[in-house]
C-alpha cells in the first residue's frame, strides 16, 4: 500500500507491479525472521479457519 501511495501509480498494469513489489518484500521480511528464530511462521497451526477470516474481512469494512 505505501507503494503505491508513494508512486502514485495510476492504472492496472502499474498497481499489479506495486502488489507484486510488496509481495516480494514481504516474502522477504517472512523468510529473513524464519532464518533469524529458526522456525517457520506460517504453519498449519496457526493459519485462520475460514469463519475467523471472515470476521477479520467484516471487521475490516466495519460491520
């Protein structure tokens, strides 16, 4: 979202770059900390069942 907030970008094309950029970066950021605490962070334990999921979107939107 800063990205794109910075860029100013305009257009399809140009915001599925910045989403792409952010994904890598945050790709990144998820890997460095799995290396630096030596477990993963993501795992089948933790994920969000789909009814969490959908509170988190409502609460989100403010419903």
């Amino acid at each position: 979202m800063e990205i794109h907030r910075t860029k100013d970008t305009k257009g399809v094309p140009r915001l599925k770059d910045d989403a792409r950029v952010g994904g890598s970066v945050a790709g990144s950021a998820r890997k460095q900390i799995e290396r630096k605490i030596g477990r993963k962070i993501v795992s089948k334990s933790n994920f969000l069942k789909q009814q969490n999921i959908k509170k988190l979107k409502n609460w989100r939107q403010g419903i």
